[in-house]
C-alpha cells in the first residue's frame, strides 16, 4: 500500500510540474514586468532630477566674511 501511495503522489507532483503556466498567465507575466520596470525607470529619472535640482539649488560657500 506504501508502494501505491508513494506512486501516486509522485505522479500528481509530476503532473503539477508539467502543467505550468498558460501561454495567457505568460504574456499577463511579462506586461506587468514591462509596467513595473516602466515605474521604476520613472522614479529613478524622478529621483536623478530631484538630486540634480538639489545640487543646483544648493547655497553657495557661506563661511565667506
């Protein structure tokens, strides 16, 4: 009975793993890839212009007298 048992679970592990997923559940996967790193490449250009402006803005040598 363990034999059996054993087989079986096997084979429905196997089954699980072959199945994976749909070409549909893919081309979801990669749009919300391209959505996020489209996200993140406008935060960073958001960030490197806040930095830039911060830069620019900053008050000049003030230990003059």
């Amino acid at each position: 009975m363990k034999k059996v048992l054993a087989l079986l679970t096997a084979f429905v592990f196997v089954g699980l793993v072959a199945c994976g997923p749909s070409a549909d559940e893919k081309k979801a996967m990669e749009e919300q890839q391209k959505s996020a790193d489209s996200a993140a490449n406008a935060l960073l250009q958001q960030a490197s212009t806040a930095a830039a402006d911060t830069v620019v803005a900053a008050p000049a040598d003030t230990t003059k007298k």
